[in-house]
C-alpha cells in the first residue's frame, strides 16, 4: 500500500483526516479505508506536490496548478495536495513567486519595450529588501503585436526603470528574470534608466536601443547614485550563450524577436562594438561570460557596470519557492510545461524539478501540452510518467483555448491512475 511520509510543517490545502496515524503509525486497510472515507477510497492518504511551469499562451503556472489539483481532487478527494507554481524566471515568474512567497507586488508607471507608456510592476519579497522584477512585464515580446517586432527599435528602458524605483524605494538586492524579451539592446536601456550614459565618437549620448549599438565608444557613470551602484542585482536565467557570434544573443534569439538576416548582422556587429566599451570601462571580459547574451545581452551591461551576477534561473526561483523543502515529505511530485521536448533537458522546469524530487527520494510525473519521444531521457531523473493533456487529435487553437480543462481531465486521469495502482499493490500484500 502507498505509504504517507512526514511533512515539515504545514503542507497543503486539506488537513490528514482524524485517525491518520501516518509513518510512524499503523496504515489503514482498503475495507478500513473504504468506510472512512467512502467507497472508491483504496488507498491511505497520498500527499502530492504540483509544481508545473506556465503553458505559454494558455495558462500560467498558477492556473496549471489549480487545474490539476480539481482533477486529482475528482478522482480522490482525500489526496493532500501542495500547489506550488513556479518558473525558471521567463514569463509568469512574478505571478508564481507572488503565490509562493506571499510577497507584494507593486505596480509603478514605466515604459513598453517600444516605449511607450505602460504600467508594470515587480514584486518586494517578505521583509521588503529584495525585489523580484521580471524583464518581460515591461520589455516582453507578448507587450508588442507581431507586426510591430523590430529588436533594432526595442529598449529594456522600462525594466530598468522598475529597477530604480524598487532601489529608490529601499530594496538592496534585486532579482531580475530575463526570460520573454523583445529586445536586443545589450541591457543599454536598464543602464541609462539606472543613471549610465553611453557616448559616441564625439562624447554625444547614444539612444539605448539595439540599432545604435555599433556608435557607442565609452560608458559614462558619474550620474548613477551612490544607492544604485550600491544595490546587489542578481541576473536568474538558464541561458548560458555568450554576447555575440553564432552561438551569441542576436544569432540565436534574434529571428522571434522580428529580426532578418541583415538586422541580425547589424544587431551581432553591434554587440561586438558593446562588449568593446564595457570590456574597457571594466577591465575584464565580458562578451564571453556564460550567459552574457541572454535576454538580448542584458546581462552583459549589467554585469560590467553594476557587478551583475549570472546565477540559474531555475535554481534561483526554486529557492525562493522553498521547492525543496516542500518535496522533502512527498508521496508524489507532478510537475510539466507546455512543451516537453529536448529543450527541457537543457535546463528547463521539469528537469530541475526531477532533480529536487529524486534526491529527496520522491517519484515525479510530467504533464505537458505535448510530449515528445525525447522526454523519455527524463526517466532517468526519477520520472516514471508522462501525461500528455491533449489525449487525440485536436487543432491547436481548441487545445489552447481548452488548456484548463484538459488539464483538469489529465489531474482525474492520474488520480484514477493513482487509485487503482494502490488497489493492485493491495491485492499483492495479502
């Protein structure tokens, strides 16, 4: 029979019923199990961690959660569940640590990434000396139409903007996710909205945006207030391609940014002519500094003139989250994204959630929008399964437009799934 592990503290959203005894106590049997908590109860009480990734474009991680849990909750009401949405610092970030961390979120007035005027906001973690701000709700690709993508017009100008007012307000430390940018402007927008000037061959400023890249000469700090450069400012991303070249930040991200061949070009050259400026400001390099091309480059400035480190994304936000403490106790994790493919074997959710999950010793299923044949690499991280929410062929739109709902469906699958892999086991102890 499935057996309950401990908890620390408190776990989830449903209390142990009265008699649960636990580990250290004796485990109930079905027929005991079946009069307590009613008929189809064949198991004791399964304690089980959701922490999915957003679904891009149909659902945030927050409203995975939610959607699965209903499901697992249909199929077994008695399942004690522990919703934690989380992120590896690409889009949803702010939503999932908000949950999470029970911080608050403050919205400020700032700037598109085609700036125009846009409300955002970021997040003050409890006890209010660090702020979570999340590049993509002030210079994210989903901000501007697809028509109007152009990484040579676009600036992280209204990130950086967050940035100061969260250090004006009294944060020491901020945390910037760089996940879901529509720029490419090497983080020139975040500096000039911190203070920093950048000049051109005759000491005029330079426009932060990706297309004027290739005039900057020289960085000029002397505006930049003694409380910003005081500020500790930590870059979560997973992304480790350095400034520029083939494997650089304009090469490989540029095209979904709205980028064609020649603006490619341009955007790569005028990395190069960045990295140039910073390296002699700072002394040391920078255009090879794993990571230094993510987000449009954005480390790259940031890391140069503000001392910026590049740390996982993942890795970062699980810790806030307080994942693994959370998995320590178990039965099950379900964790997923839209998209289970090769990329999540480089780094993304899934796999870091498998990992947590197998030290502390706790099997793991993923869901996913789709799951390709490349995820079975995954079982050796501890997966035992995979659920793909889309059970047939559907069109595209349908299943996006449906996401919460197949994915509640999915949650009463692996319940029943669960039920009657308990049954069998059952039947094997007598």
């Amino acid at each position: 029979m499935i057996r309950a592990a401990r908890f620390p503290g408190n776990f989830g959203d449903e209390r142990p019923p009265p008699g649960f005894r636990g580990t250290a106590g004796a485990v109930l049997s079905s027929r005991e199990s079946q009069v307590r908590y009613g008929a189809g109860r064949m198991h004791d009480l399964m304690r089980i961690v959701i922490a999915v990734d957003s679904f891009k474009g149909s659902m945030s991680s927050a409203e995975g959660a939610d959607a699965l849990a209903a499901g697992l909750r249909e199929a077994d009401p008695a399942f004690e569940i522990l919703k934690i949405p989380i992120a590896d610092g690409g889009e949803g970030t702010l939503e999932a640590l908000a949950r999470a961390c029970e911080g608050r979120l403050i919205s400020a007035d700032t700037f598109d990434p085609l700036d125009r005027p846009h409300r955002g906001s970021y997040l003050l973690l409890p006890g209010e000396e660090i702020a979570v701000i999340e590049l993509a709700s002030a210079s994210g690709l989903t901000l501007i139409e697809p028509a109007e993508r152009d990484p040579l017009a676009t600036t992280t100008r209204g990130t950086g903007i967050l940035m100061r007012k969260a250090i004006d307000d009294g944060a020491r430390r901020i945390i910037l996710t760089v996940g879901g940018s529509a720029t490419n402007d090497g983080g020139t927008g975040i500096a000039v909205a911190l203070g920093a000037v950048f000049r051109d061959e005759r000491g005029g400023s330079v426009p932060p945006r990706g297309g004027d890249l290739g005039r900057i000469r020289a960085v000029d700090m002397s505006a930049v207030p003694p409380h910003v450069i005081g500020a500790e400012i930590t870059i979560a991303t997973d992304v480790r391609n350095p400034l520029y070249g083939p494997d650089g930040a304009a090469c490989v991200y540029g095209p979904q940014k709205g980028a064609g061949p020649e603006a490619v070009r341009a955007l790569d050259e005028g990395l190069r002519t960045l990295a140039e400026a910073l390296e002699r400001h700072c002394g040391r390099a920078i255009a090879s500094l794993p990571g230094a091309g993510a987000a449009g480059g954005t480390a790259a400035s940031l890391a140069a003139l503000f001392g910026a480190r590049i740390v996982s994304g993942f890795e970062t936000i699980a810790a806030l989250a307080g994942l693994e403490h959370k998995i320590a106790g178990a039965d099950l994790v379900i964790t997923g994204e839209g998209r289970v493919d090769a990329q999540t074997l480089q780094g993304k959710v899934p796999l870091g959630v498998a990992r947590l999950a197998r030290r502390a010793g706790v099997p793991v299923m993923i869901v996913g929008g789709e799951i390709r044949p490349e995820a079975e690499a995954l079982r050796e991280e501890g997966v035992y399964g995979f659920f793909p929410i889309v059970s047939g062929p559907m069109p595209r739109s349908k299943a996006m437009a449906g996401a919460r709902e197949l994915m509640r469906a999915t949650g009463r699958r692996i319940g029943y799934v669960l039920g009657y892999a308990a049954k069998f086991r059952e039947r094997g102890d007598r």
